[in-house]
C-alpha cells in the first residue's frame, strides 16, 4: 500500500509541483460525492484561468505604470468620469469624486493630480488636513462616499448549499431510487402502512447522514472564514485627529494619512506626503522586480505594493475595488488552496479500500443474487415471478450498493480537513495563526527550529540598562537623573531624537506614548529621562537624508542640516560596526579628541562586558560635514563616538521550559540572531539552548565555509550571531537538502523573507514582523512568543497522530462490515446488516467517528516522543496489528452469532431471527463504540486518560449510544430491528467491551518499528516508543 502510495499520492507540503497535483488527482478513483470530497482541494482548471486572468491585469497594469502611452489614455477617456464631483458629492462637502480620485493615482496621471492643485490641493477636495489627519466622525461620511477598503469575496455558502453538496453522494441518490421502488413495489404487496417501512427508514437514514454531514461542513466553513479574514487584517499606523495610531487596514479611509517604513504594504492608493530613499516593489501588482523609487517627481503609490526601502506618509485616494489590487484579488482568490499532503494520501487510502469494497460489493450481490435463483430452480419456480421477488432482488442491489458506502471511506480526506480546521481555530485563540493549511501538519513532524533571539525568546520590553560615555560606564535607574557633562549632553539628545523612524506622540488621554521598534523605544525613553524634548531637538535641525535600519548593514544614518550652517552626520548601529567607523570620542571634559588603539581596546571590552551580562549593544556617533556635495551619500567612516548603550531584554518566562520541551520532543532549537555573539550566548546559555559541546558562530565565519564544512558544523551549531538574512537562508537551505531535516524558521524583517520562503515551515513575528515577512510565511506568531511556536508543533503533531487514530479506527469497521456481509451472505443466502442499520454504521465510523476523534486536544505526550520522519509510513506497524486483533475478534465473534447465535441465546419463537439480527446489531455498534475509546491512543494502556478534556469525544460517544438505544427499542419498524430484553443489551455492551481488554493484550505484543532512536545535544536520549511505553 506504501509503494502505491508514495507512487501516485505524493505531494509536497510546499509549492508541490503540477505534476504531481495532476498525478494524484487521476490516479483517484470511485469518488462517491466528489463536490465534497474535492470541496478543499485546489480546482486546477480555474486557478490556471485565475493565473491568465492575473497576468492579462498585471500586463495592463505594467502598460499604465512604466510606458504611460498616448494610447492608454486615449482608451480611458472613453470611459473616464466627469471632471466636477456629482451633486451628492459636492453637498457632503468634498471637492472630487471618487472615481475621478481613484484614476489620478490608478494611471499615475500628474497633469491632473496638479489641475487639483497638486497634493494640498488633492487633501482641501477630501477635506483633510495633512498634518491632523481624518476627523474620526467623517469616516462613515467618507465610506459612504468613496467606498470601504475591502474587496469582492464570493457570497458565504449557505447552511442548505452543504446540504445540497451532500445529497450529490452517488450512493445514495441510488439509495432513494431503490428506497422509492421499494415503497412502491411494498405498498402494492403488502398494503398500506405495512408496505412502505422498509423504503421510509431507508430515506430517512438518508435524511439523518446528509443534514449530520451538511452540520459538520457548514460549521467548517464557518471556522476557515473567519480564519482567512484575520489573515487578511493588516494593522497600520495613521493620524486621525492630530494623533499617531493603528487602525485596521479594514477601516481605512479615504483622506487618511498613513506612515509606511520598511516591509509595510501598500495598504490603499495614495499620493506621498513626504518620505526618504522611499523605494518599492511593485512586482506583485506588475509582475517587475526591479525596485521603484517614489519622490515628488513620481509620488504615487499603488495597493498591494510592498516598501522595499525607506520611510514616508502618504495620502490614501482610493480603497477597495477602486484600487487595481482589488481588481487582482478577485483573481487571486480563484483555484483555492493547495492541498495537504495527508489530505492527498488519505485520498490514495480511500481509492484503494474503495476498490476492494467495490470487489466484495459486486460478488456479495452475486452470491446473494445466485442463492435466490438457484433457489427458485430448485423450487421449480425459475418461470413464476412475483413483485416479492422483485423486492428481494432489489434489497439484495441495496444491501451491496450499502456495502459500497460503507467500504468507500469518502471521509477519511475529509476528516484531515476537520482536524486542521480544528486545530488552526484553537491556535488562533492560542495567539498563532496559521496562514497554510499544509503548515498546521508539517509543523508535527519538525525536528529543528531556527530562531530568532530578540522578541522571540526575550520579552522585546526594552530599557537601557547600562551606559558607556565619556570613558565612564554608568547604571541607569529610572528613578535616578542622570548626571551628564554638559559638553556632550547636547550632542547626545541630537543623536537620540534625530536619528529615529519613531516618534513621541501624545495619545487620548495626555500621555506620552512611543511608536516604533522596542530598540527605538528604549533609546527615546532614555532620552526623555535625560530630560529631553522629541520635539524640539526633532525638528532643531532640518533632515537632509535618511538611510534607514535594515538587517544587512546593521545601521541607521541621517544626515541633519544645522541651524548655524553646515551639515551633520549622525549614525547607529551594531557595536563593533559602529566603532570602526571611528577614529575619535568625547572625553570627560566634553572635548574631541583621537581614539587611540588603547582606548579603543578599552571600548571593546566594556562592549563585550556588556554582552556577557545579556544586554544588546549599541553605539551612537556623529560627524561633521562643510560641504554641501557631499549630502548625496552617508559618510562611511571618520565619526566621533558619543555612547555604547547597553539595552536590557529580559529572557521571556516559560521560554527555558518551551526549549526543554523541545528537546524531549527531539526538536533541536538553535539561535539565529544579528547581536553580539557574547549577548546571543549569554541569553542561549539562560535559554538552554547552548550546551558545553554546542557551537557558537559569527556569520561572517560561517558564510566563508566551504558547503563540506558547513555540513561538519551543523549538527553541533546551537548559535549563530551578527548573521545576515542570507546566512539564515543559507543554514535553512543546507539542513533542509543536505542534512534532511524538517525546518521551521522565525524571522520578523523584509529580507527575512527568502528563508521563510525556503523553510518547511515559515513562522513570522506579528508584532515585531513586517508584513513582507508575514506574506512569505506559513505561520504567524502573533505575541512573538518562543512558546507559542512550541504550542503550534504540539498542536501539528496532534492533527498527525489524531488522523492515524480515525484511519485506525475506521479500517477496522470497514474491514469487519465488508467480511461478515461478505461471508453470510455466501454461506446463508442473507446479510446480517440491512441497509439502514449499515447506513447507521457508516455515521458512527465516518461523520462521528471523525468529530471524535480527530478533534481531540494535544497532551503533553505528544511532546516526549521523537517527530515523524520525511518518509514514513503513514498506516504504521503499530496500526495494522491494532487493526488486525480488533477485525479477527469482532469477525469471530459476529460470524459465531449469525450462524450458531439461536442455539448460544437459547432464542426460539416467530421472531427469533429478528431477535438475533438486532442483537448482532447491537453488538457490532457497541463493538465501535468500545474501539472508538481504544483508538485514542494506539500505543498506551490507560485510553482513559484525558477522556474528560475532550467533550467532542464524550458527546460524540454519548449520542452515538442514546441514538443506538432509540433505534433498536423504538425504531424497529424502520430499522428492522425488534426491542431487547436486559439480558440481551448486557450481552451487546459485553461483547463490545472485551474489545477493552484485547486492545491491552495487543498493545503488549511487540512490533518491529522503524528506528527513530536518536541523542540530542544535550545528551538526551529520545523516549522509547510501542509497548515499551505501555
């Protein structure tokens, strides 16, 4: 079955290939209601359309953005709208229409952005002030005029369009034609009511498994939309009411003034306000990959854009589907979402058993059919036929096209997509939220993380603990003023307050509030406890250029024109990075003066004191400039050293316990952190991730290695610090091909977006994270939170370990179901099981059987074994000899009742037969019931454990017995079943919990695993797995 498998349903967990996509799908065969099975299954033929659709829009776009010809607008002006705004417009107050505001920045037309006159002109027409931003009570006026920044989505599919999806089933619609037949034929034979019972409990039984199929679907659905809409929520930072803050990008308006910085998207259509080294990628909206800049010359902005580079404000003109990205969404959305890999072999599964059910089907209904007329040969009757043999011959076709169903395990793929949905709506409520199916399910089988450090493992509550100025180190306390000599007070203020993407803002209630990164933050609070004013040292000088932070260089420049005449340079940065670009400090008497090779020996040792002590370092430097000329580049070196600031981040709780986890678990956890390798050890070391025997590394040192080196060191690498994004995807690249690890990666920066993208598992920051990074992820973290990462593999496992649990149980009742059909019906002539009661069955084992137990919640368990591997089986050992025990026994047991039942039950009388048929009934149903419990653990002994964390599982359990009760004491006319005595039902529940037991001899029997045994690098050794455990 593996081999069949691994040939023709076998897909990867990401970007799988068309073939592959293509291969699975027509290796698929006998699909009973294919609108539900393939329901979340990626439709091919559309998303190839969409993809058309796409590039025609994007070629368009292309066309409008870099040629602008005469012929373009020529087209538009067909079309385009009048230039006054209409009566409506004009009497809400605002000076332009919508449409004609989408078109100016849409075709990038600058004639009629100045015919508005130019931008103040554009915010006087849509009412707004560029420095106070949107009044919070006109943005209902505004949606009203220009429209909400959501895009078109399909309608939600309605309660009754699942039900409708579920009466597609094939089977049964075969089953309501032979249910109505049998009424008909019924009622001419045997009168009414007597006549129709048969055919109405059929239709009913019918009833019951598509409204109990359509629930379970509809509440799915349900789960992922309101999933895929907080996937879509962008928080974005504006000014409304002279006020920086966030905003939905939901409730964005038009007139609203938003702040973009690196890694932001394009949230709407807009006009820039101001910016610096502004630069796009628009290759999401055009197809180019070639960086656009944005300035005065060309100050348009376009939705679904990304800030590759830069800072800046901009005026938003158009939201939603006046925008060109809505238009492009609404091919985006076509085709779905690429399936799991469970999914599709789950699918490979369904076939093959599908194709053995279809086997016996066919020959129990030749069998069946050959009897009966073998019979009526004898009987010399071959000639006389009545409409009851016709109905016998037509509940003979019923009972193997009920076969069919029950064999054709249509909801095993279904029940992945239960699981995941199951699993991705409690991670979003556990502060994860995962953006790709597939990466719930990976996630369980990871066996490295590579981790960021800052916000990840450390709490990103930052504050300066220490400081290094003028050749003196001083402890910072908040309720300590801070005695600084007044010749470099000054200068200090400048470089903290000038040198900054963040801002001091007054919130609502009067008090200062900070907006910007937690590094940032630190700094300004430590520059308002001196005693500054944001302010007025902000805009003491006026700012020249601006090369803001980014992970590659480490550092953050502006150049600052002084009031007095002349320019200054101010840069910050990374320590060591800092420092060499320095050849001068500030002493103690507030003079400049050289730095000589002692004292910069002395600078690095408080650099590396502060390191070892778990605190970020920074240093802060400026440099004077007389020419103009030169303000077109920030200088590289000649500075003057200001102050090392050493910033405290303590470990997060919990985080020393999520590694610990990790590591039972069989995760190796490794740091991959731009700090100081002293600070990024300190805190591995208070972490538990660098061991005695582990390796620390520079990413300078690890990117000079040779690809045979890197495969030597990386099973010993535990830290690597004052890495590049390019490191990271190196080490993603090497443990992924050449080490065959399963990898999930953390990163949180634009250029961080390659390695979440090579990663198995891509898991961004949702707070610190920008949202290129977000876009390029599987996973987002939405605290930042190490242990929330720990929960996600938690849950990724339990999805894995829930979905063996169900094909355990489910291949067990599809295995005795076919078998005593099967054999009765070739030695007796009848099939113990009628087609209501199979049908009954097929509920417990498929739609309830799924609800039980593949939405059980993880256990701590989970986390003390070792990860399932890249390639292995999915229907273990294990499951085949839990599988085989439980079938043998309930075989032996059900065939001993058909044909020596009477005599064993001493039954006797008109309706003995009936009496025996519902107790094997009985017995069969509690039989799942009792293995239903045994399946949710394969391996343990105590099953019992947890049961009561889990209340799907008990009321799935509970229904499913009081259902059970009701059919067979007050059903019977329906379900061909006849009330038991006490003894009787005693003797079911019996029969069915000997399963309770033989499922503790089973698990004592040892099976031949795969070895998975491995150590850590803490010298751990993985827990033993099978009986072992028990």
């Amino acid at each position: 079955m593996e081999g069949y498998l691994r040939k023709n349903f076998d897909v990867d967990a990401k970007r799988p290939s068309q073939e592959a996509l293509t291969k699975w799908r027509s290796a698929v065969w006998l699909v009973k209601n294919p609108r539900r099975r393939f329901r979340m299954v990626a439709d091919l033929a559309k998303r190839a359309e969409a993809e058309k659709n796409r590039q025609l829009i994007q070629e368009k776009v292309r066309i409008a953005l870099y040629v602008q010809k005469a012929a373009l607008h020529f087209i538009r002006a067909a079309d385009r709208p009048q230039t006054h705004p209409s009566e409506d417009v004009r009497d809400l107050g605002f000076g332009i229409g919508p449409d004609k505001l989408a078109t100016i920045a849409r075709s990038h037309d600058k004639h009629a952005l100045q015919s508005h006159g130019g931008l103040e002109g554009l915010a006087k027409d849509v009412r707004v002030s560029l420095t106070q931003g949107v009044i919070s009570n006109e943005i209902t006026k505004r949606k009203d005029v220009y429209g909400i920044n959501q895009f078109a989505e399909k309608p939600s599919r309605t309660f009754w369009m699942f039900v409708w999806e579920a009466l597609h089933d094939l089977t049964l619609l075969i089953l309501i034609v032979c249910a109505v037949v049998s009424v008909g034929v019924g009622i001419a034979t045997e009168g009414w009511p007597d006549g129709m019972y048969d055919g109405i409990g059929i239709i009913l039984s019918i009833f019951l498994v598509v409204m109990v199929t359509a629930v379970s679907d509809y509440k799915q659905s349900l789960q992922f939309k309101d999933l895929d809409k907080e996937k879509k929520n962008i928080i974005i930072q504006v000014t409304r009411d002279g006020f920086r803050q966030k905003v939905s990008i939901y409730d964005l308006v038009v007139g609203d003034v938003v702040h973009l910085s690196i890694g932001d998207q394009i949230p709407a259509d807009g006009v820039l306000i101001s910016g610096h080294n502004l630069s796009l990628d628009e290759s999401s909206l055009s197809g180019e990959t070639e960086a656009v800049e944005v300035n005065k010359d060309r100050p348009f902005l376009l939705s679904g854009t990304a800030v590759q580079d830069g800072a800046g404000k901009m005026l938003v003109t158009a939201v939603g589907m006046r925008t060109e990205w809505g238009r492009l969404m609404v091919t985006l959305s076509e085709g779905g979402e690429d399936e799991t890999p469970l999914q599709v072999k789950l699918n490979g599964v369904a076939t093959i058993i599908g194709k053995i059910g279809l086997g016996f089907a066919v020959v129990t209904f030749m069998v069946l059919t050959g009897r009966f007329l073998v019979g009526k040969f004898q009987d010399h009757e071959i000639s006389n036929w009545s409409s009851t043999d016709a109905v016998q011959l037509l509940n003979y076709f019923a009972i193997a096209v009920t076969i069919i169903v029950v064999a054709v395990p249509e909801g095993l793929p279904l029940a992945v997509t239960l699981s995941l949905a199951f699993a991705m709506k409690k991670l979003m409520n556990d502060k994860a939220l995962v953006r790709h199916l597939s990466a719930c399910e990976t996630m369980g089988s990871a066996n490295c993380i590579c981790t960021d450090k800052t916000g990840t493992l450390t709490t990103n509550h930052m504050v300066v603990n220490k400081i290094w100025i003028s050749e003196e180190v001083k402890l910072i306390k908040n309720n300590e003023k801070q005695t600084i000599h007044e010749g470099i007070y000054d200068i200090l203020l400048q470089a903290i307050f000038q040198n900054t993407s963040s801002e001091v803002v007054k919130g609502k209630d009067g008090k200062k509030n900070i907006l910007g990164t937690p590094t940032e933050t630190a700094l300004l609070e430590f520059g308002l406890h001196l005693g500054g004013d944001f302010k007025v040292h902000h805009k003491e000088s006026a700012i020249v250029k601006i090369e803001p932070f980014n992970s590659v260089k480490k550092k953050m420049s502006v150049i600052v024109k002084l009031p007095g005449g002349g320019f200054r340079a101010f840069c910050k940065g990374a320590s060591e990075i800092i420092l060499k670009m320095c050849d001068k400090f500030v002493d103690q008497q507030g003079k400049v003066v050289s730095l000589s090779d002692e004292k910069r020996k002395k600078i690095e040792e408080t650099i590396n004191n502060f390191a070892c002590e778990a605190l970020r370092t920074l240093c802060l430097a400026f440099k004077d400039m007389e020419e103009k000329s030169k303000t077109d580049t920030v200088p590289e070196e000649n500075y003057t050293l200001i102050v090392v600031v050493g910033i405290k981040d303590p470990v997060r709780p919990g985080v020393k316990e999520a590694v610990k986890t990790c590591l039972d678990a069989g995760i190796t956890v490794r740091m991959v952190t731009g700090d100081n390798i002293n600070t990024a050890k300190a805190i591995a070391r208070e972490c538990g991730i660098l061991t005695d025997d582990g390796v620390a590394i520079e990413g300078p040192e690890f990117r000079d290695m040779s690809p045979r080196q890197m495969q030597d060191l990386i099973p010993r690498l535990q830290v690597m610090a004052r890495s590049l994004p390019l490191d990271k995807h190196t080490l993603v690249t090497v443990l992924r091909n050449q080490i065959k690890d399963v990898v999930a990666v953390t990163g949180d920066g634009t250029n961080d977006a390659p390695a979440l993208h090579e990663a198995d598992i891509g898991l961004s920051m949702g707070i610190a994270g920008t949202e290129v990074a977000k876009e390029n992820s599987d996973v987002i973290i939405m605290d930042d939170n190490f242990s929330t990462i720990v929960n996600v593999a938690r849950w990724g496992r339990s999805v894995y370990i829930n979905i063996q649990k169900f094909v355990q149980f489910q291949l067990t009742v599809n295995i005795v179901a076919l078998m005593i059909n099967f054999v009765s019906a070739c030695i007796s002539g009848s099939a113990p099981l009628t087609t209501v009661q199979l049908l009954w069955v097929n509920m417990i084992m498929d739609t309830l059987g799924a609800l039980a137990l593949a939405t059980e919640p993880p256990n701590d368990e989970l986390m003390k074994r070792p990860p399932v591997g890249r390639n292995e089986h999915f229907i273990t050992r294990i499951m085949w000899r839990n599988i085989i025990g439980q079938s043998i026994y309930q075989i032996i047991v059900l065939a001993i009742l058909t044909f020596q039942g009477k005599e064993l039950l001493n039954l006797t009388g008109s309706n003995a037969t009936k009496v025996l048929h519902t107790f094997i009934f009985n017995s069969f149903v509690f039989c799942q019931v009792f293995n239903e419990i045994n399946s949710r653990d394969m391996e343990k002994i105590n099953i019992f454990q947890g049961i009561f964390d889990s209340w799907v599982f008990l009321l799935v359990l509970i229904t499913t017995v009081v259902f059970q009760i009701i059919i067979v004491e007050f059903l019977g006319t329906f379900a061909n079943t006849v009330p038991l005595s006490m003894k009787l039902w005693m003797g079911s529940i019996l029969i069915g919990a000997v399963s309770l037991p033989l499922a503790v001899v089973l698990k004592l029997i040892p099976v031949q695993a795969k070895s998975t045994a491995f150590k850590h690098h803490d010298g751990y050794e993985a827990l033993p797995t099978g009986p072992e455990i028990a």
